[in-house]
C-alpha cells in the first residue's frame, strides 16, 4: 500500500506543491498584515476569505478530478492491475493521498489561523467553538470537494472530468453560507463524502480499464 | 488444487451493439501451452482482458487459477504474468523507476533473472519508457512479466516489434519458462511459426466462437487437405461435412475437410476418383484455411 | 444478488448526491425570486407604522410645541442569508470596555454551566506594547443557586440560559430548561428567583428582560413626541437630538421602569416587577402577522414566528408603565404587524403591512395610520374606537376585513413581475420530491421558521407549507388543499414515471425493476428522474433474430419474444475441431439417409463445446 501511495504522491507532485503555495501564500499575507497594520478583528474583516476558499476548493477537487482522469488517459490501473494490486488497492492509495494533500494543505493554515487567534480573540468559549466549527466545515468541504471530483473524473469525454468536480464543489460552498457551520452541515458534508467515495469506489472497480 | 489454471464458462461480449464474442468456452490446464489465434479484431485481446479482470463480460464466466477474473485478488494477481499487446506500459515513468515500482508491488521478484534478462535486452534505465522503441519496449514487458516468476504466463502478441534476433530470445525465455513445473502459458499471436514451435494445444477463433480446441497434432491429423484426381469430370458436389474449403481446376478437385477420418475417405473413394492424396499443411496453413473469410458451401 | 446489490448501491449513493445538489440549486433559484420580490417591494409595502402611538394622553401629543406625534414603525428587510451561528444569542452576553483598555466579557460557558463574568486584556511587554497573550481574569460565577468568585458546585449549573443586561449591572437571566427566572446584581453579588406563582401564571416562559428575535429581518423604531431643540439643547444633550434637529418633547424611556417583559410559548407578554420579580399582570400578545395565507388566530406563538419584537414604553421620571409595543414577522416572512398595548394589555392600535389598494381602501374607510393631529381630531376620543364613527380615528385596531385582506400575496401581485416571479417560485416548490411537499406541509407547524427558511429539503415556507400551517382541524379539507397546491408536482412526477417506464421496458427492466422505479419517481419526482437518467443499464440494443425489436445483449433470453441467443451477422463456421472425436465428428451420409447426423455437425447452435471440451485430455 506504501507504494502505491508513494506512487500516487508522486504523480501529484503539481498538487501538493500547488497546495504547499496555497498555504505559503496565505501564511504570508496573514505575516505581513500583522507587521503592516497590526492584526485585529477589525483588519481581519477585510480578509477574502471567501475566495480562499474557493481557491481550496478547486485545488481539492481538482486533485480528485486529475487522479482518475489521468489514470484513465494514461492507462495507469490498467498497467496496475496486471500486478500484484487489486483497483481496491488502487484507490484506497488514491483516497489516501488527497487526504494527505488535504491535511498537508489545511494543516498549516490552520496552525497560522490558531496563532492568529490566539493573537485577535479573547479567550472564551464562544470564539474558541466558532474556530472549531468553522475547521470542521472547511475540512469536511475539502473532503467533500475532493470526492465529487473523483466521482466525475472517471466521465468520458474532457469538459465534464475537468469542470464537474469543480462545479459540484462550488455548489456546495453556499451550502455553508445558508445553513452555517453547524452540526447540520457537517452531517450532509459527511453524507456527501460518503455517498461520492463509495460510487466512485463502485465505479472504479467494475468500469473497463 | 485444481488442475485448470485458466478456464472460460460460455462467454459473450458485446461492444456496443457488435458481438465480438459468442458463448466461447475453452479450458487451459496447468502446465499447458496455449496458443490461441485468431484474426485481426476477432476478439483475442478482448477474451484476455476478460480473463485478467480488465473488461468485463456481457455474458459467461471467467476464472483464472480458481478464481473468477473480476475477483481476483492481489495474491493471485501476483502469480499471473501478462505480457499486453502494444506493450502499454507506465509511459512517462524511467524505465528503472517503472522496474522498482513492479518489483515492490510483487510477491515474489526474481532479481537474479531479471538481471539475466536484462543482460540479453540491455534495458535503457535512464529512459523514459514513451522514449523506447517499440521493440525495447517489448522486451521490457516481457522482463518484467517473467521476473515474478509467474504461474501462468499470458502473452498477447508479445513478439510485436521484435526483430528476428529478439524474437528467438524470447522463445529461447518462453522455452525456459516452459520447463519450470507447473507453468501455464496461454499465448495469442500472428506468427504462427512461433506458436508451432511452442504450443501443445491450439484454439482458434472464428466468427465468434472457437472453432479449434485440441492439440496442435491432433489438429493437424483432422484437419487434412486432400487432393482428388478424377478420371473425368468430378461431381458436383462430393456428399461430405466438414469441407471448409473447395477448389475444382479441371478434374482435379482439392478439398480442405474438418474432422477428415476414415470415413470420409471411403465416401471420397466410392466416387473411385484416379488419385487421393493428403497435402501436408503447416500450422500456417491450417490457419490460413480455417479463416479464411471465404466461405465455401457445405455438403447437403 | 451481487449485480443486484451492486445496482441498488449505485443507484441510492447516485440518488442522494443527486438530491442534495439539486435541492442546493433550487433553494438558491427560490431565493433569488424571493429576493427580487423583496427588493421591487416598495419600502411602503414593507413597513407597518402607527402614529400617534396611543399610548400617551392626548393632551401630550398636542402640545402646541410637539412638531412630529409619537410614532412607531417596522419594517421588513428582505431576507438575508447570514449564516447561522447557533452560538452567539447564547453563550456571548456582553462585552463592557474598561479602563486600561480591559474588557469585561459576560458570557455563558457551557462546560462549567456558569455565566461568567471575566476581565480579559492583552498582555504588554515592558514599552506598554501587547505581546500577544491574552491574560483572563474570572470576577464573577453566576450559578441559578447562587454568585461565586471561584467555580463553585454549589452554585448549580445552568442549562440554557438566556442572559440579558438590564442596566449596567443587573442581569436577567431565564433558563428556558429550568424554567426559572432570575435578577441578578453583579456588583452587589444579588440574586433574586422570580417565585413559583409568578411563573404559574404564564405558559412556559420564552424571553425575559430584552424581547427580541432576528432584529435582521424586523426593526422597530419608536420616536416619542417630538419639539424642535434649542442651540443650548442642541450643545448639552447631543445624545437626545434626532435629525432633524429635534428632541423628544416627553421624557419616555423603553425598556426601563417598574416592569420587566416576559414572554410565554403561547405568545402572551406579561409583566414581571423589576425587583421582585412578582407576576403583575398580562400586558399583550405577539399579534398575527400578514402572509400569503392568512391564519385565523389573533395570537402567534413565538415558537412559529422568525421575528418579534416587544418593548415596554414608560414614563422617565417616575417609571410608570404606559404600555407595550409589539411587532411580528410572519412566518413566511413577508409580512409585518405592529400592535400597541396599553398598560392594561388592551390594543389600542395596530398596522400591518399591506398591499398599495389595500392601505388606499382602508384609508377611505377608516383614516391613515400615520397622522398629524387636527384640532378636529383631537375631540373625537384618541385611541379608541368610535360608536358607528369611521374617518375620525387616530388609531385602534385593525377590523378583520382589512386584515384578511392584508394577505401578502395581494402585495406581491400588484408589482410589476410580480405575478410572474410567484409564479416561478410555486413551480420551483413544485419541483421538490413531491413526497417533501407533503411532509412540509403536516411538518410545517413543527418546525421553527427561522431553521425552516434555510431548509433544503422540508420547506414550512412553501406554498404547501403555508397552507398546512392555515388548514389544521378538517382532515378532508387539509387533503384536497393539499392535492390542489400538489397538483403540478404530481402532474410533475406522473409525466417523468410515464417516460421512465416507457425507457425501462424498452432495455428489458424486469416488471419488479419497473414498478420500483415507478414507485421512486411518483415519490421522488425529478431527482429520482435525473437519477434513473444517471444509472439507468447502458446496454447497446441488438436487434433480435426473431423477433426484430432491440434485445439486451447481457440477457440469455430476449426480454420480449423469450428466443434463445443468437448472432447471425457473425459467420462462424458449421464445423467444429474439439478433442472428444465423436462428438465433434460426422460421417458424410448421402442425402437418402436420416439426415439427423448432418444437423448434429450443421447446426452448431446446438453444439455443446462445454461438454466436449471437458472431455478432451490435454495432449501428451
């Protein structure tokens, strides 16, 4: 499995460095508004957060969309499969490696965001189980994201490998500007997730390679 | 443990609204040499990828080693070596990083014979796998397909692209591999002199269906050109079943029979023609016969 | 089974995915005609005002210095969709700057079941500046047994409490799950419980102290009489001034005097002593608000509304409690009631938001709302209604004609588009799952409004919705209300199942597979449609030998004529050359004998290459 997921990073090595940027970038802009201007509540309201967002989202989908749509062009499971692997194995790995880049991505920005915190944001209880909501809800859009692009990766044709996952994705951000980050949204991004991971599993392994 | 290392139950495959496939059923034991041939687009490669898991069938099962290909497992993957026709392999990774990538997802990697054969093919490791030539990239295949040391060994049309010198190199392999106990080898190709020397059994695709499946001696015992020599005029139709081919040139009258025994030839000779006479045929030649899109009519 | 199961996998996963976004898409589209309906509304059709207040005696309102008479407006803003943060109303109660830039924060820390008052500031290095750690100094545990400056079990644990700020260091504080209700004085570390009698004069307590919910999407502005302010007034009590220049001319204050507000569940607004806490009487109800169907109830729950206001208006110097002033959303949103209580919980005026003809008409008939007092006007009995009087009213409650016909639908369909994007939004609703349509409406009065605007799937809001809401007593009633408001969603479905079926049959659907289809679509409408478009078997149609129609090539049988398989654009040959000789040999026979041997090697159809390939040994 080890291989596997070592081969899958390395056919990504684009993402994860396109994710490391991502986080650099924003790590930076948060570095120098708070040498700039001194960092408050009130600065941080002009933040676009939206758009980063956004950005997270496409890359995530994105990564998910490029991991079966390449496999498919490139014949990759089917040169696999002669193997010693099963496409079960396949896409475990391949599961397992967005989830890296996932993590890999969001880690750091969410490390910089406690700092900043920490920093703008007396300590009580509220701040502290919005912060914790909203990790959530970025982490379970990420997750989320990611399996809608791998569900329509796999599509015949190039428009609906390359947009679908990111359509589907940005459908789903308003989602978190209608219902919040509540516990509500959490449950249909996890049902999302789940339902998105196991067609794409099912497809994965009964489609033609 | 069974004795069948590859079997098909009945198999039909439809691409699209095309049948490729038509109730096919064919069994390879353990130790045998296949050597399934076909023309072009008849629905060798098809029947393979349906073996190894690769597509599946419209109808009819498929089990290779026991187990059926759309479950085969990462262990019983790892006893199975194939060799693809057009050699697809991971086309942009370097040619050493493709070799360590198979041998650790193998059960069992036989360096020391991948380093032998690899003295023979003198594999670029550097190179890109998209930069190799056609008959490079064969070898390679072929190299990794072999250093698992598999148990049964799939080749389809593995000798494409090679020269003469590679091709004798891979018999001289597959005779090597041959002589393990226990290794099956089902082997699809167009050089028909390459699959005589190899083969015990032979199946032969036609129409959809195998129409061949017996040894390779055997085949060329049932299946017999016959030339008949009339003293006058030959009848129109000799009363036989089985003739897959006729030719009439004046009294002479040659015949390619199926299933051609004893029988037949007491019907040929009750005709009391001037001369009968079997035409030896090389495997070619019974291909070429069995095949041929030119369908003569049958005896009534 | 596994194929089956595998299809049943395929087809549930594809089906939700399919639901959830395409009620995301749906959602957004409704909202935006609910939004361009909002924002067309003309603000006069969003706003509900009464003035004079009636409140006041008149002879306040008519001193010749009062320039503008006591007022009091609402207005709706159209919905917003700000996202939801369950936390806020209840845990962050206030923030209090101190000096040294310290702030006192009051809020409600569910982990130790206290309301906690902290000093929090930022830490400063040794050149005063901050250093980035934030220092927490507790001050205050308030517990419903008792005040602590440490955390104490011993001064209970609250449940779900809702605190507010009565002055600057009083709190009040109800614990909706305690159902108790208390005073809290933090500088003197007092606490009063408002006794048991108090609370068993009124249903289950709902709001105490500041009687609010969504002021996003209902405001209430209240100006008491006004004078225009002299220059000194104008330098000394710039607090007081309002534009224009002028300054109440009667020193009223909101929210303050001898009582504090309660509501109840059932919508009943009582008055509590501010210190005592003792029960003193009902002084009003949340009104019913205008929407597209009306509700025969004079009196909303609070549990059904999306927002309210009330506030209690009161003499400054002496405290003395003139009354309340109330105001609803209704539970669709579109529209608002204003109500005017006086001190005795009688109305003595009311507004609701109405259509332009609606207002014009009860104008002719009974006077405008918003009024300047005449000298005429000021004999003829302020606040009440007259015997058989119409016109000379300057305020008074709304007659029921008026209020039936202050349906907000009225509003809606005499905008230009308005029709249409009603029109638009209904059809919207109607592409819902119809099975959703119809537990909207039997769910519809269970399900809070503000949740219920934001919800994807269950929709109280809808026209279904809203008409469950009206039509709860008569079974047979509420079914054909609800078959009526159904009937394009159904129409909806049965053209989609009609489709569906005709393509099932046509790929060879087994009629168990066709009835299960027929069943999700009638139940599930378009997403179930758009799923079986997604998973519905790709097979390729082969025309059938027999019997010329398309026949799936998976299928040993044609599903239509039942002939076994055959392929006849493939020319196999009719001999065979298997290892078991006689089963693949046939003599020649000349044509006068039995022709059975001929048909066995003739018709290779009938051949079982199964059977003779078992029976061949592998060569030596």
């Amino acid at each position: 499995m080890w291989t596997l997921i070592k081969r899958e990073i390395d056919d990504s090595r684009a993402f994860f460095i396109t994710g490391a940027a991502y986080t650099i970038s924003i790590i930076v802009f948060v570095i120098s508004n708070v040498y700039s201007g001194g960092l408050s509540s009130k600065s941080m309201s002009g933040w676009p957060i939206l758009p980063m967002l956004v950005w997270a989202m496409v890359l995530f989908s994105g990564m998910g969309a490029k991991q079966m749509y390449m496999d498919k062009t490139r014949r990759i499971s089917c040169f696999l499969s002669t193997l010693a692997v099963t496409r079960s194995a396949i896409f475990t790995a391949r599961v397992i490696t967005g989830v890296l880049l996932i993590v890999m991505t969001l880690l750091p920005v969410t490390a910089a965001w406690i700092i900043i915190l920490k920093v703008v944001m007396p300590p009580i209880p509220l701040y502290q189980a919005m912060f914790v909501a909203g990790v959530r809800t970025v982490l379970l859009l990420s997750l989320a994201s990611y399996s809608l692009g791998l569900l329509t990766g796999w599509a015949p044709g190039r428009v609906v490998p390359v947009l679908g996952g990111t359509t589907l994705a940005l459908i789903l951000i308003p989602l978190v500007i209608l219902k919040g980050s509540g516990m509500e949204t959490a449950v249909i991004l996890v049902l999302v997730t789940a339902v998105s991971l196991i067609r794409s599993r099912q497809h994965f392994i009964s489609t033609p390679l | 443990m069974s004795d069948i290392a590859i079997e098909v139950r009945d198999l039909v495959k439809y691409y699209g609204g095309r049948c490729v496939l038509d109730g096919v059923s064919l069994q390879v034991r353990r130790g045998c040499i296949y050597g399934l041939l076909g023309r072009n687009g008849i629905g060798k490669t098809t029947l393979i990828r349906i073996l190894l898991g690769q597509e599946p069938a419209s109808r009819g099962r498929t089990f290779v080693l026991g187990t059926e290909s759309m479950q085969l497992d990462a262990r019983t993957r790892g006893r199975i070596g194939y060799v693809a026709e057009g050699h697809h392999l991971l086309q942009h990774y370097r040619v050493g990083h493709l070799v360590r990538l198979c041998r650790r997802l193998s059960c069992q990697w036989n360096q020391p014979f991948f380093d032998k054969l690899n003295e023979t093919f003198r594999l670029p490791m550097e190179r890109r796998v998209r930069e190799l030539s056609t008959g490079m990239r064969a070898q390679l295949n072929l190299a990794l397909a072999m250093a698992i040391d598999p148990e049964v060994l799939i080749l389809d049309d593995p000798t494409l692209g090679l020269d003469t010198v590679a091709r004798w190199q891979f018999l001289a392999l597959a005779i090597d591999v041959i002589q393990r106990d226990g290794r099956t080898i089902l082997f699809s190709s167009h050089i028909l002199s390459d699959v005589e020397r190899i083969a015990d059994r032979i199946g032969i695709l036609a129409g959809g269906k195998l129409v061949v499946d017996c040894s390779l001696e055997e085949l060329k015992r049932r299946i017999c050109k016959v030339q008949i020599i009339f003293a006058e005029s030959p009848p129109d139709d000799l009363p036989l079943t089985g003739i897959i081919r006729q030719q009439r040139s004046g009294t002479e009258v040659i015949i390619t029979v199926a299933n051609w025994d004893a029988a037949k030839r007491a019907v040929v000779e009750a005709f009391r023609p001037q001369h009968v006479a079997e035409i030896p045929m090389t495997l070619e030649d019974l291909f070429i016969e069995c095949t041929n899109p030119v369908r003569m009519p049958t005896a009534v | 089974m596994n194929t089956l199961r595998s299809y049943l996998v395929h087809v549930v996963t594809v089906g939700v995915i399919v639901t959830l976004l395409l009620s995301l898409v749906l959602y957004w589209a409704r909202f935006a005609c609910k939004s361009v309906l909002g924002g067309i509304t003309p603000l006069a059709n969003r706003r509900a005002q009464v003035q004079p207040c009636g409140l006041l005696p008149l002879s306040l309102e008519t001193q010749p210095a009062v320039v503008v008479p006591s007022r009091v407006m609402v207005d709706v803003h159209p919905e917003e969709t700000v996202p939801l943060n369950e936390h806020t109303d209840l845990w962050l109660i206030g923030v209090q700057p101190l000096e040294d830039e310290k702030r006192l924060y009051t809020y409600f820390d569910p982990a130790i079941g206290k309301i906690v008052q902290c000093k929090i500031y930022q830490e400063e290095d040794e050149d005063g500046e901050s250093n980035g750690l934030w220092i927490n100094e507790p001050q205050l545990f308030v517990g419903p047994e008792g005040i602590s400056v440490i955390d104490s079990d011993e001064t209970g644990r609250f449940v779900e409490p809702r605190a507010v700020f009565d002055g600057k260091e009083d709190l009040i504080i109800l614990d909706t799950k305690l159902r108790r209700l208390f005073r809290v004085n933090l500088a003197a570390r007092q606490v009063v419980e408002a006794p048991a009698e108090s609370l068993a004069e009124m249903g289950a307590p709902v709001a105490a102290g500041r009687i609010s919910k969504n002021p996003n999407l209902l405001s209430m502005q209240w100006t008491p009489p006004l004078r225009e302010a002299t220059e000194q007034e104008r330098r000394t009590r710039q607090d007081e001034i309002v534009p224009g220049n002028f300054i109440p001319a009667v020193p009223l204050s909101i929210n303050a005097g001898e009582y504090v507000l309660v509501l109840d569940n059932a919508g009943r607004l009582h008055k509590l002593n501010r210190q005592t806490l003792q029960w003193a009487g009902q002084t009003g109800y949340l009104p019913t608000a205008p929407e597209f169907a009306m509700s025969r109830d004079e009196m909303a729950r609070p549990y059904d509304l999306p927002a309210w206001i009330a506030v209690s208006v009161s003499f400054d110097p002496n405290n003395t409690y003139l009354g309340a002033l109330v105001a609803t959303l209704s539970p669709d949103g579109t529209g608002a009631t204003v109500a005017v209580f006086d001190a005795d919980g009688e109305m003595v005026a009311s507004d609701m938001t109405m259509a332009t003809r609606v207002r014009r008409r009860f104008e002719r008939e009974n006077g405008p709302r918003v009024r300047d007092l005449s000298d005429a006007e000021a004999d003829t009995g302020y606040g009440k209604q007259l015997p058989g009087g119409s016109g000379a009213r300057a305020g008074g409650p709304l007659d029921d004609d008026t209020v039936a016909r202050a349906r907000t639908i009225n509003t809606y369909f005499e905008m230009p588009g308005g029709p249409a994007l009603t029109g638009l939004r209904y059809l919207l609703e109607n592409l819902q799952p119809p099975v959703f349509s119809v537990a909207s409406y039997f769910t519809a009065p269970y399900i809070s409004p503000e949740k219920g605007q934001r919800n994807l799937l269950l929709l109280p809001h809808s026209f279904a919705g809203s008409l469950g809401r009206k039509y709860q007593e008569d079974r047979f009633q509420r079914l054909a209300v609800l078959a009526m408001t159904m009937s394009p969603s159904l129409l909806i479905a049965a053209v989609l199942t009609m489709a569906v079926r005709r393509q099932a049959r046509t790929i060879g659907l087994s009629d168990r597979s066709i009835k299960y289809w027929t069943a999700a679509i009638l139940t599930f409408g378009l997403p179930a449609f758009l799923t079986w478009r997604f998973t519905r078997p790709t097979h390729t149609l082969v025309t059938c030998a027999n019997c010329g129609r398309g026949r799936r090539p998976d299928m040993e049988k044609c599903h239509h004529c039942g002939s076994a398989w055959e392929v006849p654009e493939l020319l196999a040959p009719a001999w065979r050359v298997f290892d078991d000789h006689a089963a693949s040999s046939g003599a020649s026979v000349p044509s006068t004998v039995s022709t059975s041997l001929q048909v066995a090697e003739e018709q290779p159809k009938d051949d079982n290459p199964q059977a003779q390939t078992t029976d061949a040994q592998p060569s030596a």
